[in-house]
C-alpha cells in the first residue's frame, strides 16, 4: 500500500517535468482504478467497523485485499473469519468477494459465495457511487443485523435454523471451533 501511494505522489512529482522514458513508463502503468483505491484506502481506518481489519498481501496490488470479520454479538461472536476481495479493473463494478473460512451462515454457501454485492443483501443494487468501506460493512453486517434466513444463498443452513434454532446455534459454534479460531 504504501509502496503504491509513494509511487503515484512520485509520479505526479515528475509529469511536471520532462522525466526519462522510464518514469513516464512508470506513471502509465498506474491505473485509474489504483488511484481511486489509493485514496479510499487512505481513509478506511476512520470508516472501517472496530471488528474487521484489512491487510493487504502485495502493498502494490490495492485490489486484492483480504478483511478479518471478528463478530462480537450475535451467533457468530468469537469467529475470525477470512474473505478475499478483489476490485475488478471496472472499478465501478461490484467486487468479487469470497469467505476462506468454512462457516454455516444462510448467506455464505459452502464454497464460500456471499450473499452481498452482486446478491444485494441491504435491498439495493451496485451503483458506481459505492466504495469500498460499503463492502466492508456489508461483510460486517452478515454477522448481525444484515443475517437473512428469509432469502438465502445456502438454503439448508435457513432451514436448520427455522427447525431447531438451538442445533443451529450449536453447529454454527462447532465450525467456529474446528475452522475460525
């Protein structure tokens, strides 16, 4: 990340001047959707709920990131549970997002689809006005007040809460001691 942000201010510093072949190679190798990300990454720590985090693996690759959800209410309080998000190079696309962490939720399906951007879960569509901090509280909000039993992406585990809401809870703490500690 912060490789990336001082190469764009690097960059911006030289097409000021008449740089070598090289720096202006550089400076179009930088995408517009790197620099959008730059700046909303800038701002994510005062926007970013108390219970996740961001971390990115490759500091120069801002689209692929990867969030820790730390639910502390709810069935799902005292998981750590992984996604993966990648922006597309259509940044006013939906990112794809995917659970790493095997979990029994009735938006998150075994191969861990989520039940978020493309699906809707707030009841409104992508726009390009969305941004990132959007998808991290949505992800967020599937551990609590966005948990939807009545439109689910996996089916048996809505079903297994709507006949016997205690097993639920008891398997659901079963994946979180075998897969989200």
């Amino acid at each position: 990340m912060l490789t990336l942000a001082s190469k764009l201010k690097r960059d911006d510093g030289l097409k000021g001047s008449r740089a070598s072949a090289t720096a202006s190679d550089s400076t179009r190798r930088v995408s517009v959707k790197d620099r959008l990300l730059v700046k909303e990454v800038a701002g994510r720590e005062a926007n970013l709920p108390c219970t996740c985090k961001v971390h990115f693996p490759d500091p120069n690759k801002l689209h692929c990131f990867q969030l820790t959800a730390t639910p502390d209410e709810g069935y799902y309080q005292g998981g750590k549970f992984q996604f993966e998000t990648e922006v597309s190079d259509a940044y006013n696309t939906p990112p794809k997002v995917k659970c790493l962490t095997r979990i029994w939720h009735p938006n998150i399906t075994k191969t861990g689809e989520i039940c978020t951007v493309e699906h809707s879960i707030d009841g409104t569509s992508w726009a390009p006005t969305r941004m990132l901090k959007d998808v991290l509280w949505g992800l967020n909000s599937l551990f609590t007040r966005l948990l939807n039993f009545d439109d689910p992406l996996n089916i048996d585990a809505a079903e297994h809460h709507l006949r016997d809401k205690e097993d639920f809870r008891n398997k659901v703490e079963d994946y979180i001691k075998r897969y989200a500690r």
